[in-house]
C-alpha cells in the first residue's frame, strides 16, 4: 500500500471509529478530557477578542472554555473530521448558552483557512495524531497572526509502556494485541510517527521550531482519570482511540481483556466503593509563531 492510501485509509478508520461514538464519547461515567482540556485554556490563556482554532474539537473541551474566555468580541472556530462530532460539539454550545462558536467538518491536517485568521490554535490530544502532523505544525503557523501562539496537549510517551494510556495499563494489555490493528497503529510505524519527535523533549522542540515556531515551553503534569468502576472505564475506552483496539480484536481476546482490566481496575477502588482514580501523564506545550 504506497503512502497516500494508507494515509486515506488511516482517516477515513479513524472518522468512522469517532462517529460511531459521538453520541456517547466522554459521557460514559468517566472524567478526563475535560479537566486535561481545561487545564491546556489555562495554559493557552486566551484573552478577550482573540480568534481561537481548535484543531479536532471533539465535544468541546478545549473549544468551549476557550470561547468563553474571549467572549463577546471574540470568536472561536472548532473543526474536526468526524461529522458526528462536529454536530455533538454544536449541541454543547447551544446547551451552555455559548454563541461565538463556529464548528466545521475538515481535516486538521490540511485545514483549508485562510492565513493569519487566529490568533490561538489549541488541539488537546488531536495535532500530533494526524499522519504527518510535523508538516501540519508548519500549515498551523502560516494561520496565526504574527504573534500568535499553538497550544496543545500529548501522551507522555516512553518505549516501554503501552501507547496513549497511563503505565498502570502496560501490565495488562499485551503489545502484541497491536498486530490486530491497523498497520497505522503498529509499534513500528507508531515510534516512526509518533516517538521519534515526541519522546523527548528536545526533538520536540525542534520539530516545532522548523515548522516556524520560537519561546516553546513544556510542561509534563498529571491528569487525574476519575472513573467510577472499572466496568465504567473499559466502557468510556469504546468511545475513545482504544475504539479501534476493540474493534479489531478477536471475540475471545476482547473478552479476555475486558475481564482483566475491570478485574485490575476495580482493585484500585477504595473499600467503600469510591471511583477508580488514575494519574495519567500528560504533556503540555506551547509555542509562539516565529514573526
């Protein structure tokens, strides 16, 4: 498969997958979009009359606090390529009474808008999952107005837990249930895409000043996952980028793995039944555009 299907391929994966679970992603009893969403605004701190991105929208996490901040003036614009999204995301707006909100269905890898229209682009768990999202960084640049900043958020990733999930969970979930994934979600290709500018600290601060940005600041902080059962979160887990590992999973190894995490996760629950509580490592940046 050359590099242009396999990219349509990977997207159109991943569309389906976060439209299958609109109608429930991050309602399912489970607590952590948006604190960590949230906490990127705080970081971000956009101010009033400013224009907001959001790259990948999702529900409105990062989105709709955000516009609350540079309300009345200012404007924030969600997109993301997930229809059911989109539309999920704008029912939100409407319920918390949020009126300077725009939401589009596009690709946030080539984000057909015109330069230097914001002044803020945010993306919580979003920019760095897009196939080439370096090259995208440079296209995120050439949007913001001088001065403007990219604000966005990351797993913490090491080589030796299981990607995009705390390190309690590396224990539990086999690296080798990766080969029922998409080639996309391969180890592999994932230290390719993701790893190899990501991990480390200094990569990806250069990855960012070669896309056109300067004054890059990290911050790694936790991110506490309230869940209030260990069913509650393997459930929440079918709404999320975990869809697809379920998805594809064999019957016997799907209900394998549900038994041992809600096993495992549950025996983290205080004896009086309280919520399962996760510190999960997040990594915070934010850069300046270089002009």
């Amino acid at each position: 498969m050359d590099t242009a299907t396999a990219t349509d391929t990977y997207k159109t994966k991943v569309t389906a997958a976060f439209n299958g679970a609109a109608a429930t992603y991050d309602r399912l009893g489970v607590e952590f979009f948006t604190p960590m969403g949230s906490r990127l605004v705080e970081l971000a701190a956009p101010g009033p009359g400013e224009r907001v991105l959001d790259i990948g929208c999702g529900l409105g996490a990062t989105l709709l606090p955000a516009a609350q901040l540079v309300a009345p003036a200012g404007t924030a614009l969600g997109i993301d390529i997930a229809e059911a999204m989109v539309e999920e995301a704008g029912r939100e707006a409407e319920r918390q009474g949020i009126t300077n909100v725009e939401l589009r269905v596009m690709d946030g890898e080539h984000p057909e808008l015109p330069a230097r229209s914001f002044d803020l682009a945010l993306g919580s768990y979003s920019v760095i999952f897009l196939p080439d999202a370096r090259a995208a960084l440079a296209r995120y640049a050439d949007l913001l107005a001088d001065g403007g900043r990219i604000a966005f958020t990351s797993p913490v990733f090491t080589r030796d837990t299981f990607p995009f999930l705390p390190p309690l969970f590396t224990p539990l979930i086999p690296f080798e249930l990766l080969q029922y994934l998409p080639e996309a979600w391969h180890p592999e290709q994932l230290h390719r895409q993701l790893h190899s500018w990501l991990e480390d600290p200094r990569d990806l601060t250069a990855a960012l000043e070669k896309a056109g940005f300067t004054d890059v600041e990290i911050t790694d902080e936790p991110v506490l996952m309230t869940a209030e059962s260990g069913e509650a979160w393997v459930n929440w887990s079918h709404t999320q980028g975990m869809r697809l590992l379920w998805q594809h999973l064999p019957q016997d190894e799907a209900a394998a793995l549900r038994e041992r995490l809600v096993t495992a996760l549950d025996a983290l629950r205080a004896a009086d039944g309280g919520p399962v509580v996760i510190e999960v490592p997040v990594r915070y940046v934010t850069a300046t555009v270089a002009r």
